[in-house]
C-alpha cells in the first residue's frame, strides 16, 4: 500500500446517504439512481450528519425481499448494519485494508472526532492504489530489459 497517502486523501467525500426513517424502498431507490451498492444511514445534526449505520443491497435481499416483507413499510433502521467499523481521515490505507480483512466489509465510513460523516473508502479505492503500484513494478522491469538491451546491445 501507498504508505504515504492516507484516508482522507483516498476516500469518496460525495457520499450517497440516507436516513432510518426512510423506507427500504426509498433506500433501493436511492441506490439505484446513484448506482450504488449501499448507503451510509446519517441522523442529521448541527455538528453535521452524524453516522448511525450501513444499509447494503445485500441487506435488503436477506432481511426484506427473501423474507416477503414490505419494502415500503420496512424502515432503513430497521435493518440497517449498526455495529460499524470506522476509520478517520489521518489513518493510513493500510490501517483501512486491515479492517476490511479483519472484518470482512468491503466499505468503510469515514469519520471525524464528533462521528460526523466525511466520505467512505471501500475495497475499490484500495485496488485503485495496488494497480498504480503494480504498474510502477512493471514499468521497473521495462526499464530495467531496455537497459540491459543499450548496455549489452
């Protein structure tokens, strides 16, 4: 990983929210049209949008859909994600891989002190990183058979 860059500087400051009085619903919807695959439920607040939890497409289809509940009656907080793994603008993309390993979420919301939401870093921004890295690899052994062919001819 890019030990230089951190959170702050990586993650999706734009991101899709919703809040727990809306319905599934509304949620799938909101998804749909932002052609995301979950949303980051906020209690609006004077700090700002304080995270309260995560509701994703997978979600919605095990708690919602294959138990033939009501889309439009079932709340977001009802079976949104509450327990969260956060992470804060200054930690290191390492810092954000590891609890994606450790407990197994491909998205992680991005805090401040107060909770407030920042943006999210999700598995994608992290593979972004390992694609520039493997390509300085490649551009090394490039360099290294170009420099080799000038030398020896």
């Amino acid at each position: 990983m890019n030990g230089k860059m951190n959170v702050g500087e990586l993650c999706t400051r734009s991101t899709v929210f919703g809040h727990g009085s809306m319905s599934v619903s509304e949620a799938a919807r909101l998804m749909l049209e932002h052609h995301v695959g979950s949303l980051v439920i906020v209690d609006e607040t004077d700090e700002g949008r304080v995270l309260m939890g995560m509701l994703t497409d997978r979600d919605i289809v095990v708690a919602v859909v294959a138990r033939d509940f009501n889309a439009q009656t079932v709340r977001s907080a009802d079976i949104m994600s509450r327990d969260l793994v956060t992470c804060h603008t200054e930690d290191s993309l390492d810092t954000a891989l590891g609890h994606m390993q450790y407990h197994g979420v491909r998205r992680i919301p991005v805090v401040d002190e107060k909770n407030v939401l920042v943006g999210i870093i999700t598995m994608d921004d992290l593979l972004g990183v390992v694609a520039e890295n493997l390509q300085a690899f490649v551009e090394i052994v490039d360099s290294e058979h170009r420099r080799e062919t000038h030398v020896r001819g």
